[in-house]
C-alpha cells in the first residue's frame, strides 16, 4: 500500500529537490502553484502526456523505474522536437490502495533519473487515491519548456524538394514489445529523448520542419507533411532499422523518440550531433501523398 497523500508528496518533494539546478524556478513544490522564471526574449512551449496502466504499459512487462522514464520521456521529446530547452515537469498520480510503496519508489526514481540528466526540475503536480475496485495506475504529465522568440521549429515549415532525415536507429521498442506480447521477455527500454540534437538544428537554423516520432515514422510522417503541404518519397535501403528489429517495426511500430526533420537541399547536415546518428531517408514532394520506395524498385503507398 502506498504512502498516505501528504506524507507521499513530502517524499517526492524530498527527492525531487536533490542535485536539480533551479535556475528556472522561483517556487517549486509546496505551495499553491510553481512560479516559472523563463530565459529572458524565450517563449513558453507547455506539452502534455498521459500514462495509463494497461494501455500505456503494464507492470508486469518492465519495472517500475523504466515506466517513470517512459512517463516523462514523451515530453522531454516533444520539447526536444520544437528545438527547445526543458524547464520544469509537473507530474499527477491516481494510485491503487493495493499498490506497493516499493513500485511507486522505483517509479519516482526512474522519472526523476531521467529529469536530472536532462537538468529538468519537478515542480509540482497532484496525488490521489484511486476509486474503490479499481487497480490501475494513471499518471499525467506536463512539461514546461522554453525557445528563444519565434525560433521554435514547427511542423508545417518543410518546402518540396528538401531532404528528411531521421535521428537514431527505429523499430526496437515496438520489437521489444511484440516480444513482450508472445511472453517471452521483460520490457526495460529507456531511449533518450534528443533535446541535444533539436537544440543543435534549431541554433544553426537547419530544419525547416520537424516532428519527434512517438506514433511510427510512418504516421509521424504523414503528420508533417500534412503541417507542411508536401508529399514525400523514402527509400527502405535507407531507413536505419534496429539491430533486432525490423522494417515493419521501423515504418509503423512508434515509441521510438527520436527525431524527423527535413533540411534544405544545400545545408549541412552533419552525420552525428552529441554522438547521435543522422541518417537521410528521402525527400518531400509537391504530390501530397507519402511513397516508400522499395528494394525491389516498386513505390508503396504509406498512410
């Protein structure tokens, strides 16, 4: 059983105030709001993600710390996506009365592990108990970040006749849970989110458009090129698959958080940014559809 109410947020209070720069923080945890203090000529990017046990992960799949990473990894990558830098996190929990306190401590590790790599400070949120007969676990989270005036990068900035690339390798997470699925593995995937990489095309003014791809590079992609008005055409020789993956995992899996951008045909874009791989896939097009062109010279129709 967890902790009652207010000695449970005593101890997230005590551990989310270890080792945290607080620059961005004026008032933090135990009073009625958070006060931000945002970069002076910054912009405030406000991104939120829900976790629900069942449907967003099962604790019987992977161990609670990898579950508080995955909670606020979505948000540090939709950040990462805009070319921004995290401020703070706000995180809400419904728990059931028959949830160990020791999951619920491995779950704040994790979530805290991740926010402290990444110099993000939990500032506040909500706890309650869950209602008699129900067991899940339900977790909000809010991340608040922030981009220098008009330089967010959007998804609607991508022009025909420009080069996508992706970041990473894709397809693992969905492998690893397809495993999962046939019983015959335990889940701990805790993949980065890219805020590095996104800070570095924001600062040289790279990517004309960009999306983190959290539904399937397939899906991800589509959602750009609707932002934007373009079509595209990738090459499946180029997609960076997985080791232990595979093209179908890499085209439509998801959960992956690394990086889609296009670039002008001219720029130079390095190979690697903060040791991550860069790889081109395609181009975009005036024909508003999305094509894979594949090995065998034949053009499939994507989502």
């Amino acid at each position: 059983m967890p902790l009652t109410e207010k000695r449970l947020i005593a101890r997230i209070r005590a551990q989310a105030g270890r080792g945290l720069a607080a620059s961005s923080i004026a008032v933090g945890i135990g009073d009625d709001t958070a006060v931000l203090r945002p970069p002076r000529g910054h912009e405030i990017l406000v991104t939120t993600d829900f976790s629900l046990e069942g449907g967003h992960f099962r604790r019987d799949w992977e161990p609670a710390e990898s579950t508080g990473h995955r909670c606020l990894l979505p948000g540090l990558s939709d950040i990462a996506a805009m070319g921004g830098d995290p401020l703070a996190a706000f995180l809400s929990l419904a728990l059931p009365a028959s949830l160990p306190q020791k999951w619920v401590d491995g779950f704040l590790q994790g979530l805290l592990k991740l926010a402290r790599r990444h110099r993000v400070n939990l500032a506040g949120g909500d706890v309650s108990s869950v209602t008699a007969g129900l067991d899940k676990v339900l977790a909000d989270i809010v991340v608040v970040g922030s981009v220098p005036r008009g330089k967010a990068i959007l998804r609607s900035g991508a022009a025909a006749g420009e080069r996508i690339f992706v970041t990473g390798a894709l397809g693992l997470a969905a492998a690893t849970l397809n495993i999962c699925y046939a019983g015959g593995a335990t889940a701990n995937l805790n993949p980065q989110p890219r805020l590095a990489v996104g800070r570095y095309l924001r600062q040289r003014r790279l990517a004309t458009a960009m999306i983190d791809i959290s539904d399937g590079l397939s899906t991800d992609l589509r959602h750009l090129c609707d932002e934007s008005g373009v079509g595209a055409e990738i090459a499946e020789n180029q997609i960076p698959v997985a080791a232990g993956s595979t093209l179908n995992f890499a085209l439509h899996g998801g959960d992956d958080y690394e990086l889609l951008f296009t670039a002008p045909a001219g720029a130079k874009v390095p190979v690697r940014v903060a040791g991550v791989a860069i790889t081109q896939i395609g181009i975009t097009t005036k024909d508003r559809r999305s094509w894979l062109q594949r090995k065998d010279g034949k053009r499939l129709r994507l989502v």
